[in-house]
C-alpha cells in the first residue's frame, strides 16, 4: 500500500513539473495590473513574477536596504507556497530606479544569501510598478547539480554568482564591458561589447560549455553603445542562423559605469537545444525567434513590427501594437507546435507605464485559466510617439516569454485562431 502511494505521489508530481502550475500564496502581494499568477512552476523550474518592496499588509519600508530586503521576502513568500526556500533561487533579476544604489544593494544581498548566491542581472530603469525596486527570480525544484560558477581573473563577490550551474542548465549574471579586476570601461563601444562577450564566455567555459550552447541572451545596453556595433560584434560569436533566442534592451542605465552588459542561459546538452524559426522569417545573425533547452521554449523579444520586405511598426497606439505583438510571438509557439496555455513566464517593456491597463485589456485575452508569471517595467523614458517619413512607429511595448512543453488546454483558448482569422482583424 504504501508502495502504492509513493508511485501516485511520483506520478503526480511528474504531471506538474510539465504541465504548468500557477502558484497563488495567501500573503503575497498581487502582481501589477492583475497581468499574472505570483509564480508557474512547469519543467522542473518555478518562474517568479516581479516583486516590489510592499509588505502584506500595503505598507513600503523607509529605507532603500529595507525595502530591497522586502522584496526578497516577497519571493521567498511566493516560492515557500510551492514547498521551496531561497537554496532553490538559481537566478534573480533586480530592476532598479537609481543603479546609485548598487552597494546598498550587494550588501543586502551579501546577508540574505550567506551562501552560494544566485546569478544575478541588474540593471536601471526609468520606471517600476512600485519603485524603487523590483525583483523577480527562477529556482529549481532539483538540488542535484547545483552549484556556483565563478569568472577566472574576477575577484570574488559574495552577492551573487557570475554563474550557476543546475542539472541541466547555466544561468549567467550580467557580464558587464567592464574590466572585471579594475572596473574601468574602455572608450571604444566595439570594445565595451567584446569586453563584456568575453566575460560571458569566460564563465560558460568554467561551466565546461561554450557560446553555442546558449538558448536566450539579454543584451542590456545604454544609449552610449550604438545597437548597429553592438549587433556586428555580437554576430561575430554564433553561428548564423543558430543564435540564441534575444531581447535586446536599452536601459537607463548600469551598475557601476557601464554600458553593455549581457546575461542568459544556457543548455548543458548540446542535443537539448533546438533553435525555431517560423517559415516566413529569413536566418539572422543576431537572433533565433525561439530556442528550446529540453522542454523550455525560450522566445525574443517581439514588438509590433509587421515583418516582410516593407517591414515596421505601423500602428500607432499601443493597443494596436499589441495585437501585432501577440500575434508575432504566437507564430513562434505554433512553428514549434506550442501554444499561449504552455507560456510560463513573460516579460515586459513598455514606452510607458501608465500604458499597462491597455496592454493589458490585449495580453489576457489570449490566455484561457491562470496567467503566467509577469515582469512589467519601463525601461527608459517614454519617446515621442510620432511617425518617421516613411509612416513607421517608435515601440511602444514589446514582450518576450518562456513556455513549457506539455498537455494542451482541452478548452477553447481564446483569441488565439486561425491564421486566415487573424489577418482579417
């Protein structure tokens, strides 16, 4: 009998680690405009959505290391729902207002995690749901294989990992264009972003793994790096046609000085990554639209951009750039035979943050039952929304997301139709 029930049990706990499961703790903050569950455990993986520094009862700390702190708690809230502690947190993104208070920042870290501490991403924004901070996080359901990954030549730092190693991916911390002995920046932006590549790799080969095996990039760079340099040394590094899945995004600013910086993920086996690329979409050297690690689908970061040979944004709301946006991303998940119920985390960046209920009234129509884990934030000030001479758009959002493969939803699932369907609206 008591066989019997530990068989059940393993097969139960099976089914969740592939089919999508929301997590919805009793004293956790709700998320930002309603747009997503606090947490989705799917593949073995539990996706955070943003946590700011508000208590459960409504209340914000004074002071900034206080309401850092807070926010950590918050994850820990969310994640002890699924029967995790922060041992689980593999990697951690920290959104901030003022990259000024980095110290203040890595102390509070330094104390929260007094052992082997996540990888790490941060970066400046413009503005947050709830300044000044906001942190959202991924922890493995599996301790086997876990451990820290450091970057030779690199003085250790006890706030986090460069990188962190788990029985089947590497979560990579943003790797700055900075010299990681002295800190100093080159002048030359071509030299910023190598900088910053080479110390990407440099922890992917402490890891045993090169740059062909990352399935997602975030190239984080401020207005100082030019995105044509950037993308032509970037190109350099992977194969055409096989890059990672990427979001490229302009950010306020960086820690310490910096202007480029990448983080992401990579597959420890090779024969578990498989790029994706809808048929109507040319190879490009810099990304794949979606890159699978196993089961997981990573996808780039979409925007209203209508492709083809006159190729733009044409439409000039955000609610209509949102509609193409959905759009774009689902033709990802069909050419890799997914859909928007398996989507387990999304991310997204918005021109303006007062624009989050029209995004919203879009986004959760093409969702059916729970809502996956969601980071909104505004990376840079807003643009001014005017056309060029050729009657193209600035973005005003765009989004990328993970999704899992598993069941499909037997319900309807709606907005989400015919091809023929979508291009009639």
């Amino acid at each position: 009998m008591r066989f019997a029930l530990l068989v059940l049990a393993c097969v139960l706990f099976a089914s969740l680690r592939v089919q999508p499961h929301p997590v919805v703790p009793q004293s956790a903050p709700p998320s930002h405009e309603g747009m997503g569950s606090p947490a989705v455990e799917a593949g073995g993986y539990a996706y955070v959505s943003g946590q700011g520094p508000r208590r459960p009862d409504g209340s914000i700390p004074a002071k900034f290391a206080d309401q850092v702190r807070q926010a950590l708690e918050n994850v820990r809230t969310v994640i002890g729902a699924m029967g995790l502690t922060m041992d689980h947190v593999v990697y951690i993104h920290v959104y901030l207002e003022d990259t000024e208070r980095y110290s203040e920042l890595n102390e509070v870290f330094a104390d929260y995690f007094r052992k082997d501490p996540p990888a790490r991403a941060v970066l400046g924004v413009a503005r947050l749901p709830e300044p000044p901070v906001q942190i959202t996080a991924v922890a493995v359901r599996d301790l086997q294989g876990k451990r820290p990954v450091f970057e030779p030549g690199s003085p250790p730092n006890k706030a986090y990992s460069p990188g962190m190693l788990t029985h089947d991916r590497l979560f990579v911390s943003t790797m700055p264009g900075s010299d990681p002995a002295t800190g100093n920046v080159p002048q030359d932006p071509a030299g910023q972003v190598n900088l910053a590549l080479d110390r990407m790799k440099s922890v992917l080969q402490a890891a045993g793994l090169g740059m062909a095996h990352m399935v997602f990039v975030n190239p984080y760079l401020t207005s100082e790096v030019p995105m044509r340099i950037m993308n032509q040394q970037y190109a350099q590094r992977f194969e055409f046609g096989n890059t990672p899945g990427r979001a490229t995004i302009e950010v306020s600013s960086l820690p310490q000085g910096a202007h480029i910086a990448y983080t992401g993920v990579a597959v420890r086996d090779l024969s578990q990554r498989r790029a994706i690329r809808p048929k109507n979409m040319p190879p490009s050297p810099t990304a794949s639209p979606c890159v699978f690690a196993g089961d997981t689908l990573y996808c780039s970061a979409k925007s209203g951009f209508i492709p083809g040979p006159n190729g733009g944004v044409y439409a000039a709301t955000a609610l209509d750039q949102t509609r193409q946006t959905m759009r774009n991303l689902l033709d990802n998940l069909e050419e890799a035979d997914m859909n928007y119920s398996q989507v387990v985390s999304t991310t997204i960046y918005l021109d303006d943050l007062s624009d989050s209920p029209i995004f919203a009234k879009v986004y959760k129509k093409f969702f059916s039952g729970a809502l996956p884990a969601e980071t909104t934030v505004q990376q840079i000030k807003s643009v001014e929304r005017k056309p060029d001479a050729e009657g193209h758009y600035p973005d005003l959002e765009q989004m990328s997301l993970i999704a899992v493969r598993g069941p499909r939803d037997s319900g309807p699932r709606p907005e989400q139709v015919t091809r023929s369907e979508r291009l009639s609206r």
